[in-house]
C-alpha cells in the first residue's frame, strides 16, 4: 500500500441542512444565474466547474454517465465533460483507490469529503458530489484544494450547485427525447412523398434546426394527378414542437384528399383553409402549390403566404417567381389566385421553407435576393443542383428547419 492509499482519510459527517448563513443564500444566487444558460450538457458542466472553481476549490472536474443518445458506451462508465482549475490536483486525486469518494458518493448518493497527502508531503482536501435529479444520477462533481478542508457550508453549496445543474441535465435529457420522437414522426412523414409522375425529376431536402431547438412543422409533398400532371407542394406550420408536427400531418393528410379531385391549386387552397380554420386549435400554416403540366410546359402555383419560388436555367442562373400572395391557410380569409408560368426541361424548379434564406437581423428581401443573385454550375442533375444551393446559402447554420424541393420536367411519357 503506497503512502497515498494509506493517507486517505473519508468523512461520512452528513451534510447539514441548507438553515445557514447570508453567505449560503448569496452564493446559492449567483448559482441560479451561472448555472444552466443552455440545454446543452458540456455547456451545464462548464458553468458548474467554473461558478465552484471561483467559489470553493483550486480544481474542479465533472464527469457524466453517458446518455441515451450515447448507446455505444460501456454502461455505468463516467467520461469527462468539464473541468477547471489545477489539473495536476485532480490527476493526483483520481489514482487514489477505487475506494475514493469519488465512487463513494454515488454509491451512498450524498456529498463526502476526504484528505489525502500527495507526494511530497502535501494535504489535499476533496470534496465529492453526485449529480442526482428525480431520483436519476447524471454523474459527479469532484473539488480539490490545498489549503483547508471543506467546512459543512461549502460543502452544501456545492450540493446546491450540483443539484441545480443535475436538474437542467434532466431537463436537457427529456427535451432531447422529445425532439427525438418529434424528428423521427417529421423523418417518417417526410421521406416518403407520395410519387410523382415519370414525367418528372424531383429531389427533397430536409434540415432540422441543430439540438437546441425543436424542430419544426415544415413539409412537402408530390401528388401524381391524370395526363402527366404533378402537384408540389412545401409548406411550413407556425410554431416548433409535437404540436406543429401533428398539424403538419393534418395539413398534409387534408391535402392529399383535396388535391385527388383535380382542382386548380388556388381552388385547392379555399378549400384547404375552409376546413382547417373550423378547428380553432390548428396552428396557421403557410403553403405553396406548384402544378407541372409536362404536355404544356408550363407551371401553375398559388401561395397562401408562403416565399416565392426561385427557377434555375440551364446556364446556371436563378430568378424568383412573383406570385399573388393570399392568406395563410386555417385564418379562413380563402383568398387565393393562380398564377402559370411557362417551365421547360432546362429549368429546374426551387420551392423551400424560410429556413433556407431568412437570416436574424435581415429583412427578407434581402435574404430572397441573396438566393436570386446565386449562379450554380450549368447542366446539373436536380439532386446535385438542389445540394449546391443548400451549400451555398449555408443551410447547415440556418436558423430555423429548412426543407426543400426540386424538381424538373422531363420529356412527356405517354
């Protein structure tokens, strides 16, 4: 046994109750403001270690078990998200026994102190605390300092400090389950539009705002109609979460039945927005029909609020669409025109959600003619063409979710 082992010396003395001092409340105060700024776990550690580190210790590590969203990690292991201060501290702390406090307090599920003398005679006092929220540990926050043990009120503040970030923790981990079932019912309804006609080359895009951030209501669809005709559709609901992913499926499922009897898409539009303004719980949703005539070349929308689309030519270039502009669907205004433009098999046809343009602090002209302005490289199939204009608006950083649809004519199937 090295002279470490033999010099760690526990302290199961329980943690008294929070009844303390002006200085407990204070710091419990500046707790509350440091601490979980974000739903991000490293970003709730990195505050923990920091507001301990400037409070309590001269070195300060949390260590988490691995979440869910983690399946490949071996079970009960601890990985390092976070730590500040002295690391030579911690490193020395961490090859003690495995009888440390640092299992100690998650086996016993309550804050423990300990010295032991490193070498060269020095003491070391630590201080160990689990991260325990609604009875589920996320892992461990381990102090180290030199100078003097840790009294029962430093002790508690950590304890508060700890509870605080296990608590955004557990908020972190029930907002990314629910993103998860929000984002796999979008991808289920999303990644299977209904086929268009033969007549048609057609691509779809969707981008999920990144983590912090539920997604949203955005949509598309294709519906195949008689003589080699195909409706597009993109549409966005207002809002983000579960709410907006089931109006989307309503929005979508009602525009599936409206578009099989064959009418003009702005007769399509009145009477989608008749039928969902009757429920007074849907969500508004802004919607834009294409009808590609591939006998006729040419293209019919109609726009209940929704951007204008944007046509690609074969060299390369863009121009946006001016559309009539009507009402967003479920307001029950139903005021729609239609609108036909000539499209040939050299056009590829662009129709997305904002995500894709609109940036913080611009206004959407700005944004729109920043997407018009764009000169893709010439003969581009569809799909290649729509990633180049995703790339080159940067999609990836957008500020909200972003889907869209390509799509160009081919030469008629009879």
């Amino acid at each position: 046994m090295d002279t470490a082992e033999r010099d760690v010396v526990e302290d199961d003395r329980a943690v008294r109750p929070a009844a303390a001092s002006a200085d407990r409340f204070a710091l419990a105060e500046r707790a509350v403001a440091a601490i979980g700024t974000t739903l991000d776990e490293r970003r709730t550690g990195a505050e923990l270690v920091a507001f301990l580190a400037e409070v309590l210790c001269d070195a300060v590590a949390v260590d988490l078990f691995p979440q869910d969203r983690e399946p490949d990690a071996p079970p009960g292991s601890l990985r390092p998200v976070a730590a500040a201060g002295r690391r030579d501290l911690l490193d020395d702390l961490r090859r003690t026994p495995r009888g440390d406090v640092l299992v100690r307090a998650l086996d016993e599920g309550r804050p423990l102190t300990a010295s032991f003398t490193r070498a060269g005679g020095h003491r070391l006092a630590a201080l160990s605390v689990p991260l325990l929220a609604w009875d589920r540990a996320f892992g461990v926050v381990l102090a180290v300092r030199t100078d003097r043990a840790f009294t029962d009120d430093e002790a508690a503040v950590a304890h508060y400090a700890a509870r605080l970030a296990a608590a955004h923790l557990h908020h972190a981990a029930e907002h990314y389950a629910a993103r998860k079932t929000v984002l796999n019912l979008q991808e289920v309804l999303l990644l299977a539009p209904s086929q268009p006609h033969p007549n048609l080359d057609m691509a779809t895009r969707y981008l999920p705002l990144g983590s912090g951030a539920l997604v949203g209501g955005d949509w598309y669809e294709t519906v195949r109609l008689h003589y080699g005709r195909t409706l597009l559709v993109i549409g966005d609901v207002m809002g983000h979460g579960l709410d907006a992913a089931v109006d989307m499926n309503a929005y979508r499922s009602m525009l599936r039945y409206v578009a099989s009897t064959d009418l003009p898409p702005h007769r399509i539009l009145r009477q989608m927005d008749t039928s969902m303004s009757e429920d007074s719980n849907r969500r508004p949703a802004t919607c834009l029909l294409a009808l590609l005539d591939p006998a006729r070349g040419t293209v019919a929308f109609s726009s209940a609020g929704h951007l204008p689309p944007a046509v690609f030519h074969r060299d390369g270039t863009g121009e946006l669409i001016e559309l009539p502009v009507g009402p967003p669907l479920g307001t029950g205004f139903s005021d729609y025109e239609s609108a036909t433009v000539p499209l040939t098999p050299d056009d590829t046809l662009l129709m997305f959600t904002d995500g894709l343009v609109e940036r913080r602090d611009e206004d959407i002209d700005t944004s729109l003619a920043r997407l018009a302005r764009l000169h893709v490289k010439p003969d581009l199939d569809v799909s290649h063409l729509l990633d180049e204009v995703l790339d080159r608006l940067g999609a990836d950083a957008a500020d909200d979710d972003v889907a869209a649809l390509a799509a160009r004519l081919r030469h008629r199937v009879r």
